[in-house]
C-alpha cells in the first residue's frame, strides 16, 4: 500500500469510479425516461387513431 | 522470425483494411449522406468505437506512454480530462443531432452555415481554412507516429513506415467513405482496448506485482514521481497550472469536428446513452492502461533514449511475435483511425462547403461531390504525408496543438448556438477566428506556460458573447420556425419526436408494445438496428 502515495493512488482510483458511476446513473435515468416516451407516444398515436 | 512475423501481420491488418474499404464503397457511392454520414445507419457500438478511435491517435500510444515515461503519475490528469467527453454525451449528442436532422446538415460547416443562415460563405471559408490548415498538421503527427513505430518495431525505416502507412489509410478512406472508416474505426478501437488492457497487465506481472513497480520507480525517480503533481509531492501553484493545462486538452472533445460529426450521423437521439456508457468505459481503459504502460515501461526498460519509443519497444520485448503483431495493428489502429477521420473530415468540407455550396451554389451533382472529396483526400493525405518526413514537434504536442486549434474553431460556436437562441451570425464567425489564432500566438509565445487549447476556447467563447450582445440578433420567419421547432419540448420537459425518433418509437407500436415487459420494450428499442429507418434526407 505504501509503495505509492496517497495521491496516486487516488487518481487511479477516484475518477474512473466517478466517471464511470456518472455515466451509469444518466443511463438509467435516460432508460426510464425514454419508457414513459413511448407511453406518452402510444397515447398520442392511439388518439390520433381514434380520431 | 519475430521481425518478418510481425511485419506479416501488419500486412495482413492492412490487407483487411483495403477490402473493407471496397466492400463499404457500394454503400457510400449511393449519395453524399451515405459517403459523409454513412446513411446514418451505423449502432451505438459502431458509432461509439468509432468516435473514442478517432479521438485517440498516436497520442494514445505514442505520446501518452511517453509522458507518462518522462513525468509519472502526473500523465493520469489525461484521464480525468475524458470528462470533457461526458459533457459531449449528457448535453450536446443530442441537440447536434436534432439540430442537424432538422436543418439537413452533414458536415459541420453546413451545420454552422444552416444554422446562422449564412449567405455570405464566410462561416464555410472560415471553416476551410481552419480545417485544412490544423487537420494537416494533426494528420501530419499521426504519421510521425507512424514512423516511429515502424523504425522501432519493424526496422523499418522511418520515411518507408510514413509513406506504406499513409498510403493505405488514404486508400481505405477514398474508397469507403464514412462507412468504411466507422467499420475500420470499430475493429480498430477493439484492437486498441485490447492492447491498453493487455500491455501493462504482463509488464506489471513481469514487474512482480503493482506495489513491486512502485518500489522500483520509487528508488529509481523519487516518490514525487508517483505522486500526480508534477515533481513535487504536495501541490505547488506550478503543479496547479499544470494539472489545468492538461485538463484543457479534454476541451478538445467538445469541438473537434471529426467527433461531433459523429454525432450527426447517429440512428437517432437515443443511441447517446448506448454510445456514452461504451465510451467512457473504453476511455477508462485506454487512458489508465496508456499511462501504467509508461510507468511500468520505465520499470522495465530504464534507459530509452527517446520516452515516445516505450509502448513499441515493450510490445516487441514482452510479447511473442504473434501477440505483438496484433499490438502493433492495434497501434497502427490508433493512428490510421484519426488519419482517416482527419481526412474524411477535411475533404468532405472542400467538396461539400467549397465546391458544391460556394462555388457550384449547391447544383453539384453527388457523384461529383464524392469525386471530388476523393481527390481531396488523396492530395491532403499526401501533403501530410511530405511534411511528416521533417517533423517540428514530438508526436504529444503536435497532436494536441492541432487538436486545440480545431476545438476552439468549431467548440465554442456549436455549443452556445444549442443554447442560445441569440448567438449572431459576426458573433460566431468571431469566435471561430480569434479560437485558432489565439491557439497559434500562445503556441509560438506563450505568455504562460499553460497548455494554448485552454485560453483560445474561453476567448471564442467571450468573443461570440460579447460580439453577439452588439449585433443584430438572427431574425425572420424561418429562424424562428427552426428554433421553435428544434427547441420544442413534450409533457415531460423533453424534447419532442423526430421524424427518426418516431419510426423508432412506432416499430414498438407495431410489435404490440403493451404486452412488453420494461426491459423487452427497451432492448428491442436498443437493438432495432436496422428498423429505425431515419426520414433525413439531403437535397
């Protein structure tokens, strides 16, 4: 653990983590918005169908 | 037979390439979209390799390992400027995108062009200029590179590994367009996350485990070396400078044309989120594995006359030749997949902006559009290629120097026209001219020692606010239907459909959508390579 200092052990570590989980979390974010789109679509489709 | 088994398969590598390149060219013949956005029908993965390959370059294996050779830990901030990348992802992919499709943009001229309405063709002579001159000079580094690793690995002499290399690449982009280069780009950026995972795991194993490498550099350079300030092991004022120069050259990501015209050919908006989780992944991999290549490198190969010779000379020691064929393909990859983006890029603005907007008042036909961006390619690859038999610079600051005068042409105009509608038409060909100019007077006579791409992209961006606070805001019926029309948003605050996020969104529908779970109805979305067909279509 010594063999590096704490500085350097933090830029290998902290930023792929944090890149990485910031990425991740906008997936999901943008998976989820993406399913109430299509709701929204099916909606507007149907309507337009309706009519 | 390592020298002559080696150098078989890097023959073999460009052989592929070549015929991929023929293969792709009944694709791209078929129009100028096709030829400059490859009909916007290439996937996420595809896309996404393609643009980290492009990006990439000898910087990658060249420069990077070399820096961090030479400086230590302090390489790593190179990796924490990717997230200039994710800026890319989370709030520009997506409006290019939109923006592009509604104003029937393919290249990044006509983009800028369109969306100033700009008669005059100063934006196109602006963006010519600019393009030829740093794409050159970009190019040009990325053949250097090219040299290197021939002389190093191969035995070759260097000006033979410029003018075989450069060849080829020319070749490939010629026949296949944007296609041929995305298709090369994607086996070429696999090739390079290969090797960056690859290389520092056996040097390091060689090494007898990452805290045996430590002690090693540790007793060698000091422990200041591993500590990420730049020879020191606090954080000084000059390390301060430092670490932001670095960080700078991530603003590259933000306004290289040959990245942000990825973006315009993308299926449609969402394949961002796909495109941006395999990015900065693979960008993870690259930048750290690039990095403790060099560091290890120096653990194992201490006396290198040159740092920029360590990635080539630890493939041929460490790896049998078979191995260290692939490697040097993968490193071969890393250049010729910027080279010919770089290429592509350049040609398609002389042809599409010069020849057919400016001087043919857009009546060029498309078979004489493409016949000309070919010619083009040919005769810039071939300046590049006699100027990189002299080179000015290492590998590292070439490539960046050109990387920053590209960005702050075409960063800062493309990303405030997103977002203000105010922009003016002076406003941005302002910025577009004082972000290079600015990038060359701080090259030649620094007046700090401060990384050049930094202090050019905030003065364009000043210089576009200020100048467009002074001028006259665009105006007029159709500028207001194309800002309402690209900025406007559905029940749940987002932007509404495209005509391309509509076909997607109807697949669905038509393959009975209510009876999908969550994850069927996401994955057939994700995966609907091929039905997605986008309504964009040039004139």
């Amino acid at each position: 653990m010594d063999a590096f200092p704490i500085a350097g052990w933090l830029i290998l570590i902290v930023p792929p983590i944090l890149m990485i989980g910031s990425v991740a979390i906008w997936y999901a974010r943008e998976v989820k918005m993406e399913k109430l789109e299509n709701e929204l679509f099916r909606k507007k489709y149907d309507d337009r169908e309706m009519e | 037979m390592g020298g002559i088994g080696i150098l078989s398969i890097v023959i073999l590598y460009m052989i592929l390439l070549l015929v991929l390149g023929i293969w792709s060219a009944r694709i791209s013949t078929q129009g100028s979209s096709e030829y400059f956005l490859g009909g916007r029908k290439l996937g996420p993965w595809v896309l996404s390799m393609s643009e980290k390959a492009s990006e990439s370059s000898g910087f990658m294996t060249v420069g990077l390992p070399g820096e961090a050779y030479s400086s230590g830990m302090s390489a790593a901030w190179n990796a924490v400027s990717s997230v200039f990348s994710i800026f890319n992802w989370l709030f520009f992919a997506k409006r290019i995108r939109r923006l592009s499709e509604i104003q029937n943009s393919i290249t990044v001229p006509d983009f800028l062009s369109a969306r100033f309405k700009d008669d005059t063709h100063i934006m196109r002579w602006v963006s010519i200029v600019v393009m030829t001159i740093f794409m050159t000079v970009y190019v040009c580094a990325q053949f250097v590179a090219f040299g290197v690793l021939f002389e190093v690995v191969l035995g070759v002499n260097f000006a033979t590994g410029v003018i075989v290399g450069g060849i080829v690449t020319i070749i490939y982009t010629i026949l296949g367009g944007f296609f041929a280069v995305s298709l090369t780009d994607f086996i070429q950026g696999l090739l390079m996350a290969f090797a960056f995972l690859v290389l520092p795991i056996l040097a390091i194993t060689e090494i007898g485990g990452f805290n045996e490498m430590g002690y090693q550099l540790t007793d060698m350079m000091g422990q200041e070396f591993l500590a990420p300030f730049f020879g020191n092991s606090a954080l000084t004022l000059a390390g301060l400078i430092a670490i932001i120069s670095y960080l700078f050259i991530g603003i590259g990501f933000n306004g290289s044309p040959h990245v942000l015209v990825r973006y315009m050919a993308l299926r449609h908006t969402r394949d961002v989120k796909r495109i941006a989780l395999i990015g900065i992944i693979w960008m993870m991999v690259a930048y750290y594995g690039a990095v403790l290549i060099g560091l290890s490198g120096l653990a194992l190969f201490p006396d290198l006359a040159d740092p920029e010779h360590i990635f080539p000379t630890m493939t041929v020691e460490l790896f049998p030749w078979w191995i260290a064929g692939i490697i040097v393909a993968a490193a071969l990859s890393a250049m010729m997949s910027s080279i010919d983006s770089m290429l592509l890029i350049a040609s398609s603005t002389i042809a599409e902006d010069l020849w057919n907007k400016i001087l043919k008042k857009g009546e060029l036909r498309e078979d004489k559009t493409i016949l000309i961006s070919r010619i083009a390619t040919a005769l810039l690859g071939l300046i590049a290629i006699i100027i990189a038999l002299n080179p000015l610079d290492t590998v590292f600051w070439l490539a960046v120097f050109a990387w920053a005068g590209l960005a702050t042409c075409f960063g800062p105009p493309i990303i405030l026209s997103l977002f203000w509608k105010g922009v003016t038409k002076t406003g941005a060909i302002a910025g577009m001219i004082v972000g290079p100019l600015v990038t060359v007077i701080w090259y030649f006579w620094p007046p700090v020692d401060i990384y050049e791409g930094g202090p050019a992209f905030i003065a364009a961006m000043l210089t576009i606010v200020l100048v467009s606070l002074f001028t006259k805001p665009p105006e007029g019926d159709d500028f207001e239907r194309l800002w309402d029309t690209y900025s406007e948003k559905n029940e749940l605050g987002r932007f509404s459909f495209l005509p391309s996020d509509e076909a997607v969104i109807r697949n669905l529908k038509a393959s009975n959508l209510g009876d999908r779970t969550e994850k069927e109805i996401i994955m057939e979305l994700l995966d609907s390579e091929h039905k997605s067909a986008s309504a964009f279509r040039t004139n």
